[in-house]
C-alpha cells in the first residue's frame, strides 16, 4: 500500500479529530486487505505452477462433454495439478475454455497449468510432424508420441527394441539391455493420418547409426569406451550443458575422472536413478545411476544426444579442469580444484544447484 493510497483513503487532515485508536484500527484494516489482495494473487502463481519436478507421464481421458470443472477435477484426481479451482480461473481468464479437446493425454505433474492446458487445447492431429528434442528421456518421448495422437499401446509396442533387430544401431546394446534410452536421435519427422509410430522410432534408430560414423567409433575405442558407453557419456553431458564447447570441456572432465577411477560426480545421473525408481528425484538415492556415489559409467544412457554431444565424447577438448558448475546465468565455470569449485558453486548457482 503506497503512501498516496494511504491519503486516498484517510483524510490526513483530520488527524487531529479522530481518536488515535480508532485511527490505527482503520489503518491496520487497510494493511490487512491490501495483504489479502498480494496473498490472494500469491496463492494463484504457486498453483499455477508445476506440482512437482518428476516427468514420470500420467495417460488422462477427458471424455465428450466434460466441464473445465470436471477437466480440473480429474486432473487433480490424478495429482497433476495442486488446485482445480486455480485450473478453473485459468481457462476460464484466459478464454481457452472453448479450445479443450476430449480425448485421452499423456501429462506430467512437471508441467504447468499453462503446459497443460496446451495440450489438451492441441488435441489429436491427423497429420503434421513429431519432434524427439535433445535431452529427452524414453519416459518423454513416449509422452510427445501420445500426444501427437499416437494410441498407448501403439507407442509402448514401438518402443520395443526387440522390433528393430535389422538396425545397426541395435546391435551396440549390451547383453541384457532393454530399453531404446539415448539410442533415439533427435529431429523432427513427417507424420500422416496411417503413419504408426513404430515407423518414427525406425526413423529415429536410423539416423542415430548414420551419425555414429566411423571416425567418432574410433575416438571411442581410442578413449577405451564401447559405442554404447560413449552414447551414455553423451547423453550426461547432454543435459549437464548446452553450448558445444561447454560440452567439449564437459567430456574432459568426466573423461579425466573416469581415467583416474572417480566418480563423474553428476547430478542428472543420480535425479534419473532416482525417476526411474519411481522415487521424487534425489541427490541422494542410491542406484547404479548415481555417480556422485558410484564410479564408472551408468548402465544406460539417460535421454537423447544430439551430434554436438556425440562430437564432444570423441573429441575432448585439451583442457586440465576436474570440476564444473552451470551457474543461473547459464555460465558454465571450470576449476582444478573443489575448493575453486564450490566457490563457484556458492556465488553463482542457487536455482540451479537447488535440492529437488
């Protein structure tokens, strides 16, 4: 409350004829709902937000004919968003109201109301295109294929590695592995009204053999990495920094520490491990995906890789650093030293460096 709102609405002249008690009742009753108004509003923005930061994905059908209110409700039901009443004013301050589809959604508790309410709005398309983007888990890119109007049963049957024997690139899963994690390529695809999305994982597995050439295999094998292994190292490296020569410095650190038998010390290795435990992503948890506490490289990799990363794993750049810290400027700084790095971790990553 400003000072000239203050004098709006209390006649300062008066002062004198009004008795001090009933003046500061007054005052603190101003004071109070102008506190309501900020709370209120401060209330709306925390729930608009995302209730969670876990992408595990939620199937949701929205039947023919249901209210946003009962769109709210069923979203609440299955501990998507924190308030219905909040997804309620949205659509409807908004106006989206009109633009929701029924159907049946992939959705995640790491997505907003806004994030939410989009994908509903987008409904099932017949034609047009899918994107995979780099950094995306199995678990996400099941969720873009759900969403760009492929059926859940389709989409879980076409990301069976088991269909897909004739690709080169199948052929670097080790024994045991199941799973098509970090193997997928990411770009964008053609998609018609009879495309099946086992044809976009070919696609995907396809382009992914044809950017593995046989110089970056070299590389691998010159740094004592299996092709799977650099795969996994890209697809850390991936989500730990965007820029290329980020990346390239990355790849020499992680590639130092494996060298000497330390552990990569990354955190979207652990907060995997954690997700695919069915667990709220943790710095902490114990799995073979942690190597904060754990040395080697993770049984799988952990999302897409796009070709930068791919590059970097085989081309380290020649560089002496140990530690590394994104700050919340997106800033990536280096240091040979953990003092030198958690000091940098203290003055530049807060947001970032927080615990989930």
């Amino acid at each position: 409350m400003t000072i000239e709102a203050v004098k709006t609405l209390i006649n300062i002249r008066s002062f004198k004829r009004v008795p001090l008690k009933a003046w500061l009742i007054g005052l603190i009753v101003l004071l109070l709902l102008s506190g309501s108004v900020v709370g209120v509003r401060l209330f709306y923005d925390v729930n608009l937000g995302a209730l969670s930061s876990n992408p595990k994905s939620v199937i949701v059908a929205i039947p023919s004919g249901a209210s946003v209110s009962q769109i709210g409700q069923i979203l609440k039901s299955k501990g998507l968003i924190r308030s219905s009443w909040v997804f309620d004013w949205y659509v409807h301050s908004t106006g989206a109201g009109g633009n929701l589809e029924a159907g049946t959604f992939a959705l995640s508790p790491s997505d907003s109301i806004s994030q939410i309410v989009a994908i509903i709005a987008s409904g099932h398309v017949a034609e047009g295109t899918v994107t995979i983007l780099p950094g995306k888990t199995i678990a996400q890119i099941k969720v873009a294929l759900i969403n760009a109007g492929f059926t859940p049963t389709a989409v879980t049957s076409a990301l069976n590695p088991a269909n897909y024997k004739n690709l080169s690139v199948i052929s670097y899963l080790p024994a045991g592995v199941s799973t098509l994690e970090g193997l997928l390529y990411p770009d964008t695809f053609d998609k018609t009204s009879t495309t099946q999305p086992s044809q976009i994982i070919s696609e995907s597995l396809s382009e992914m053999g044809n950017h593995l050439t046989p110089a970056l295999k070299a590389s691998y094998k010159a740094e004592g990495l299996s092709v799977y292994q650099a795969i996994t190292l890209a697809s850390i490296i991936q989500q730990e920094v965007s820029k290329p020569s980020d990346m390239s410095q990355v790849a020499q650190v992680f590639l130092t520490r494996l060298h000497r038998g330390a552990p990569l010390g990354s955190d979207v290795t652990a907060n995997y491990g954690s997700i695919i435990a069915n667990q709220a992503p943790s710095l902490s948890y114990n799995s073979p995906y942690n190597t904060l506490i754990n040395t080697g490289i993770p049984p799988t990799p952990i999302g897409s890789v796009s070709q930068n990363a791919l590059i970097a794993v085989a081309n380290p750049a020649p560089t002496n650093w140990l530690y590394f810290v994104t700050g919340d400027n997106g800033t990536t700084y280096f240091e040979t030293t953990i003092q030198q790095h958690n000091a940098d971790t203290a003055n530049y990553c807060h947001k970032l460096c927080a615990l989930p």
